[in-house]
C-alpha cells in the first residue's frame, strides 16, 4: 500500500529561533518529509505565535496530511481529500480547539 518512509522530519529543535530558547517557548513550526512508493511529500507549517497552542496545531497538522496521503485513494474524488485532512487534524489537536491551535 501506501506505506511511508521518513525522509527528514523535525520540530521545535530544528527550527528554534533565538528568541524562542532565550524566552524557553516552543517553536511554532514543524516540518516533515516522506517518501511513498508513488512519490515525496513535504509539509511546512508555520504555527500562528499568538496562539497558545499553535506549536500543537502545527505538528497536528505535518501528522495528519501524511496520514491522509497514506489512506487517501488519489484515484477517487480529489474533493474528499480535504474533508479526510480536517477531519484527522481536528482528531490530533483534541482536546484544544481549532481557535487555540491555529
């Protein structure tokens, strides 16, 4: 199937910025990259620093579009894949709301 190999993958330590280590607040970005049997996927997502929470949604995030590339049957409706993302983000954020994590 559509298993997954990680090919670099990272968080707050890879993208810690000064300010971060010197106020001790985690990074808001994550990162990954996968390779699959039918191609690579790579995701950046910059977490809202306003949100307490963002440095949660962000990984939510990098986790969920690789599991919906891994479950997602790109020969279906490509309208259905957007659906199976939120619906998976919305899973790897609980309990914090979609308000506290973007």
């Amino acid at each position: 199937g559509n298993h997954a190999t990680d090919v670099q993958t990272g968080t707050q330590k890879d993208f810690q910025r000064y300010e971060h280590i010197k106020e001790n607040l985690p990074n808001q970005d994550s990162f990954i990259v996968k390779k699959f049997c039918w191609g690579i996927v790579g995701v950046v997502c910059d977490g809202l620093g306003s949100k307490q929470y963002s440095h949660i949604g962000s990984k939510a995030l990098v986790d969920a579009i690789v599991k919906t590339a891994q479950l997602f049957d790109f020969e279906k409706d490509i309208e259905l894949f957007e659906p199976l993302l939120k619906s998976l983000w919305d899973i790897n954020i609980s309990p914090y709301t979609e308000n506290e994590t973007s």
